[in-house]
C-alpha cells in the first residue's frame, strides 16, 4: 500500500472531505516510521504520533493500481501538475517508491518528484535512472548547530552531496528547509542564498509541532519573521536583490537594502508568500489550520492578504 495526503485524496475522487483549496500536486508517502529519529517529525523512529501523519497532514493508505490510474487520469484533465512520493527512510521504501514512480510513468508523462535521503552520489544517479524529473534531497536545518540538535549526523556532508548533485544535474535538485528549529533569521537567510546561487530550488517550510514527537510543546516561529525570510527568500531566487544587499542585527534581517517602493513594488503580487518548492507544489495548510494564521499560502493572495503580509514583515525593519 501507499498512503496518500488527505487532500490528494480527495482529488482523486478516493474519498470525501471539505477542501477549500485543492493541492495542485499528487502527494505520496512510502513507508513506515524512519530510521531517523528527527525531532520535529511524525515519521521519526523513537516519535509517538499517530503512524498516519507527516507534519499536520492524516495520511491514509490507498491501493497503488488504483492510485497510479486516478492521478494519470487527473493529469490528463489538468486538475493535478506533478506528483511527489515522500520516502520515509527504511528497509522497504526504496523498492516501493521506484515501483511507485514505474507505476505512474507506465500510464503519463506527469513529472514526479521524490523526496528521499540518498546515501551518496551513486544512489542519486540510481533513482533519477527510475524517471522522476526531480528529485528532492531534505536539509531542514539552516546550520551545521541545528542540524545537530533536531537531526544528528554531519550537516555538512548533506551540503556537500547537494552541492555536487545540483553540479551533475542542474535545475533537477531540490531541498527542503524548515524554519523554527532554533535557528536566526540571518543563518536561514544565508543559507538559501547559498543553495540559490548553487542552483537548488529552495521549499520553505514552517515548524510544526505535532502530538507525540519529541519537539511537540516547541511553538511556531513567529509569523512576521517567517514573512522576513520568505521576503528574502523571494528577492534571491528572483534575483531582486544578493546576500551582500541584506543587512541584520544580532542575527535578525533589519533591512532588504532596497527602496520602499521598489520593495512594495516586488512583494505586492504576494508571489512571495506563497507555497516554495517544486513547479506547481502548493501543499495546502501542510503547515497550518485553514482559520490561520497562514505561513505558506497554497493559492494567490488578496490584496488586503498582501497588505497584511507586508504590514507583519515591517515590524522591526528599517524603514
């Protein structure tokens, strides 16, 4: 079996369920509790949340077959874009989620994404030979220091596999961060401009605490430094501003060093604050109830949204 995200699901026609935004990506999950024993996650060896779970979002199982038609089928209708197997690390997931991919590429062309922890080099070649057109290697910490408190191993030899992947394969590598884990704003914001200038698509992501994880009485990073760093985010990977032109305080980003007007001019569509990662990812409420507030928004925002994004962002900027 695959489990399959509640509102993809529903997409599917699979099951029920009152959706005010529907994801415009097939979300998938491959496996059962991982051989890490992250912190922050549902998934994470030692973590007592519900089985079904990946950060807020209910996972139930659905047969592949099935599975595989109704996303092929919904491609085909242009109600879904792209699809994207999560690979929980363990014994199995690996042969799993390659028959998942050959499951889908058997019935369209739908571009896949996967999201998996690959050992080396020679692993990543292995899976892009499965046909995914991405694939997504997870970093969620901004530091080497937070790495190691939320995740364990060596941050820096993560980087330096994304480094050489984004190397061998250019605009095919992803990665995901994951702000709140105890990091400032100036080693997140670093740490983006880094991976946006080594070519690696950037997915931002809000903490979440979750019942039974070891981190679940940690808070959500406070809002208007989250719509900092996806400002910042936003002018990088557009190429709006360089890390040379951000100014911080004690770790905190003070200034985007540009013009007032040029600034609203930039974030006044509210692309910036919308959901980050692959074409076409919108990942609904992944990070957040429907009643808000909203870190990642899963659809273009209204203009009194936009004005109260930017009104958050302001506090305690130079302005």
């Amino acid at each position: 079996m695959v489990r399959v995200s509640t509102g993809t699901l529903s997409v599917l026609g699979l099951r029920k369920s009152r959706t005010e935004v529907r994801p415009t990506t097939a979300y998938l999950m491959v496996g059962r509790r991982c051989m890490m024993d992250c912190s922050f996650c549902p998934q994470a060896r030692n973590s007592e949340a519900q089985a079904n779970l990946l950060s807020r979002v209910t996972w139930p199982e659905s047969e592949p077959g099935i599975t595989a038609e109704r996303i092929a089928s919904r491609y085909r209708t242009g109600d879904l874009k792209r699809a994207c197997i999560q690979v929980v690390k363990e014994r199995e997931s690996r042969a799993a989620s390659r028959e998942m991919v050959k499951k889908l590429r058997s019935l369209s062309d739908i571009p896949c994404c996967l999201s998996v922890d690959v050992e080396d080099l020679k692993e990543l070649a292995e899976v892009f030979k499965w046909g995914v057109d991405r694939i997504g290697l997870p970093l969620d910490a901004a530091s080497a220091r937070v790495y190691r408190r939320c995740k364990g191993g060596s941050w820096h030899r993560k980087w330096h596999l994304l480094q050489e992947a984004a190397r061998l394969y250019p605009g095919r590598v992803s990665t995901h961060l994951i702000v709140g884990l105890g990091e400032s704003e100036e080693e997140m914001v670093r740490t983006i401009g880094a991976l946006v200038e080594m070519g690696v698509r950037v997915g931002l992501f809000a903490f979440t605490p979750v019942r039974g994880t070891a981190w679940e009485d940690r808070p959500q990073p406070p809002l208007d430094s989250y719509r900092r760093i996806q400002a910042g985010h936003f002018l990088l990977a557009h190429g709006h501003q360089g890390l040379g032109g951000f100014q911080f305080e004690n770790g905190r980003l003070v200034s985007f060093g540009l013009k007032p007007d040029k600034l609203a001019h930039l974030l006044g569509t509210g692309e910036a604050f919308q959901t980050t990662g692959c074409p076409d990812c919108n990942r609904p409420y992944y990070n957040e109830s429907p009643r808000g507030p909203i870190y990642n928004y899963p659809r273009p925002l209204t203009g009194e949204e936009v004005a109260e994004a930017l009104r958050v962002l302001l506090v305690g900027t130079r302005f």
